[in-house]
C-alpha cells in the first residue's frame, strides 16, 4: 500500500465506493487522514459509515478524492462534484494521491485501444530484464494498493482517469492511439481527444513522450508537443517507421531514432495485426528510454504469454476453439478478432457504445451465426436482419454459450465472446464478464467429460 504521509490530519471525501475507492480509503485511513465517504449506492459496509452526498460536513473537508466513474462535467457533473466546486474544494483522484507520493519511475499508458497488452507487456520485459516492477491503474490492481519496494510503476489509465487528474507529470507518456469512444462522458470527440492528450501535461525536463502517429488525432497531438519542444519524443507506428521513431518496415521493427535504419527484431507470430504491431513498438520505444538492451526487449516479448480476456483461448471441446475477448468492449477492438478468427460463432451485446458495429459489416461474410446479449439486443438484432445475418437473442451469457455449443458442431469454428459493448448492464466489469464466460466453458467442458 502506499503511505500517504501529506494527508495526515487531512478531511479527505471520497466519492465512489467501488475497488478504486476502497483502495484511497484504506490508504488514506492507514495514513491518518480522516475520510468520509459517499456512494450513489447505500451499501452497508462494517468498516466505513457510507453517506449520501449532502449529508457530508462539506466546510470541513480539504479534498474530495472522485472515482473513475464519477461525472465531472458530462452528462451533468455528478452532485458531490458540485458541492466540492461550490464550497472550493480541490478535486482529484487516486492517480494525483499516487504522484503525490511516489519517487520511483513510471511509465504511463493510454489510447482507446491495445493499453492494457502495452503496458502488460512493458512490465513483463522489465522483470525479465530484473527490474522490479508493478503494474497497475486502470488494469489489475489500484495504485494504491500496490507495494512500494519497485524501480519502476507501469499503469494503464483511461479517459476517466485522466480527466479527473491534477498532479501529472509522468517521467515517461505513451499515447498508443484515438478513435472516438465514451463521447457522451466527455461531451463530444473535443472532450475525449482532450482527456487523452492531458497524459503529457505538466511535464519535466526529463519526460518522455511516446505517440502514436497511426490516427490523424494522435497526429496532431505529436505535431503539437514538437512545436511546444516536449523535452524527449519518439513517434511510433504498426504501419510504417516514422522519422527518427519506432516502427515497421515489412515484419522488422525498426528503430530510426539516430536517422538510420536498426533493426530489432522480426515480428512474433503472437502478435499478428497493424494494432499489435503499434502495441511492441510503443512497448519497445517505452523500454529503450529506461536503459533495456534489445537483448533483452527481444526475450521478454517472446516469452510473454498474452492478455486476459484479449482473444485468450479457453478451451478447445470437440474441435471448437472458445475463445474470451471480453476486454473488446468498442468495433476497433473487436476488428481484430473477426480478422483473426473464421466460421465465426459470435456472442456480443452488453451496454452499447456510441458508433456501434457499423464499419464490422465487411467482416460479416465470416460470422455463421450471432448470438445476442444485453441492453443492445433488440437494436442489434434489426441490424443483423438488415445485413442477413443469422442470428437468434440470447439475452444472458449462459444462454449464448449453451446455445453456441449447440450448434457448434454445424456451424464454425470458433466461439467468440468480443462484445463490442460495455458490460455494466448484467456484469460489473469485462473482467466479471470473461471470467463468468470462462467459467461457463470449463464447465461445459467437464460435463462433456461426464458424458
């Protein structure tokens, strides 16, 4: 856990009561500050008293701590957020009580796709090279809770995160890519480029900027932390390599940083796609600025052994692969599955995103049949008429896998949960959710054993 030295004697409010807001209360508390906490929920919890935002004492706190998914301005500023602006109240999150506090190094991810195997991926070449690093964030444990005995942070922060944050200041930012995602929490696609790019502020003299060039946003936002002179940059790419950046060149990565051409390793069969592609030369670019040899880079990421819930292979029954995408909760991310995989059982569905699965249609030729889950159903389900999709509601995931497996053995090859949807709906998270469609396939598997 990390001490929080600054706030001892402080009156710190926490808004949000779920594992992010668990973890500020128990590290505020360890550190002397008084807390008082409040959720939308009323949950009963033996530890904290849990209140409702206007019974809080708001002249007496010096801090409100807000949650990932807490509004601060769009739809509408959630009402804590008010009375903390109201009364003067600083707000921030758990990511600024991190920075406040830390010395070590971190390297700091974001982009609306590939960050979670990004930064899996760095942390898992630092350790192989015997550097003690954790990872954390917006993937696995909170910041908080992580131990502080390590050379180096690796977090994964989203949108959400960064829109709440006020310290920053990362030693090293990568920004991987920007397609338009959570709008109507940000207000619009300004709101999120916005969000994103907040990733590179209040830098130092030794931070280290690692962009993605792939998108036109992400373009841009490189074109303006060259003019303003960002102390270090390195532009990144899957599709090509940029000058004096990191990218690729047929199947070599290459890094082009001193204006000529040095390869570092051909490209692992694991990580098939331009996505991935973009994802090993962030991780490279994030690696090589923190004194990794290529010898190095190049075992850990031939020895990593993928992402949970990212086209993570379940299980094979009777010659069907069951395979978990959870984690593809938007189109972009979902693309790279249907590209992947044929004669396609799909389970998708959940809390529908704004652009939905429109640009997936050139993919639909691969699809045997769809099997719908959640708020998007019905919506989904007209769309597939409309494209001659076979499809049928499912509803639940336990209905959709029961009812793959059945057909399975006359249709496709594969049965893919990659949602292309939130899962708030019917799960707490994707985690919950592939973790429940993991589940679901072990069990299938062993009652087939039975048999």
């Amino acid at each position: 856990m990390i001490r929080l030295n600054f706030y001892k004697n402080k009156h710190v409010g926490i808004i949000g009561f779920g594992k992010t807001g668990k973890s500020v209360a128990d590290a505020l508390i360890e550190s002397g500050a008084c807390v008082s906490i409040c959720d939308d929920c009323l949950i009963c919890d033996a530890k904290y008293q849990i209140l409702n935002p206007s019974d809080l004492d708001w002249k007496s706190i010096d801090f409100l701590v807000v949650s990932p998914g807490v509004n601060l301005l769009w739809p509408k500023p959630h009402l804590a957020v008010e009375f903390a602006r109201k009364y003067s109240i600083p707000i921030i999150n758990d990511i600024d009580l991190f920075q406040q506090q830390v010395v070590q190094k971190n390297i700091c991810i974001t982009g609306t796709n590939g960050k979670s195997t990004t930064a899996a991926l760095v942390n898992h070449i630092l350790n192989c090279a015997n550097k003690r690093s954790l990872i954390g964030g917006n993937f696995g444990n909170t910041v908080l809770s992580l131990n502080e005995d390590v050379e180096f942070y690796v977090l994964e922060i989203s949108s959400y995160q960064l829109e709440s944050c006020s310290i920053l200041g990362f030693d090293t930012a990568v920004l991987l890519n920007i397609t338009p995602d959570h709008l109507v929490r940000h207000g619009g696609m300004i709101g999120y480029i916005a969000a994103k790019q907040r990733i590179f502020a209040n830098f130092h003299e030794n931070s280290c900027a690692i962009v993605g060039v792939d998108d036109d946003y992400c373009s841009e936002i490189f074109t303006f932390l060259k003019y303003i002179k960002y102390p270090h940059l390195i532009p990144i790419s899957g599709q090509k390599v940029p000058e004096l950046g990191v990218g690729w060149s047929d199947d070599k990565l290459i890094d082009d940083r001193f204006g000529s051409f040095d390869v570092v390793c051909d490209a692992n069969p694991m990580f098939e796609g331009t996505h991935n592609r973009q994802n090993i030369a962030a991780t490279y670019a994030a690696c090589i600025v923190h004194k990794i040899t290529k010898a190095e880079f190049r075992n850990g990421l031939f020895s990593f052994g993928g992402l949970e819930h990212r086209q993570e292979l379940v299980a094979n029954i009777l010659g069907i692969q069951y395979v978990n995408d959870s984690k593809a909760t938007n189109a972009d991310s979902v693309e790279q599955a249907l590209k992947r995989f044929d004669n396609i059982l799909w389970i998708l569905g959940g809390r529908p995103k704004e652009n939905g699965i429109t640009n997936l249609v050139k993919y639909f030729h691969k699809i045997r049949f769809a099997f719908l889950i959640g708020e998007v159903s019905e919506e989904w389900s007209q769309f597939f008429e409309k494209h001659n999709v076979k499809y049928e509601i499912s509803h639940t995931l336990e209905i959709a896998v029961k009812r793959a497996h059945e057909i399975s053995k006359n249709f496709g090859n594969v049965v893919l949960l990659s949602p292309a949807c939130a899962s708030f709906d019917q799960f707490k998270d994707f985690e919950e959710r592939g973790n429940c469609f993991r589940n679901l396939v072990h069990n299938l598997g062993k009652s087939l054993s039975h048999d």
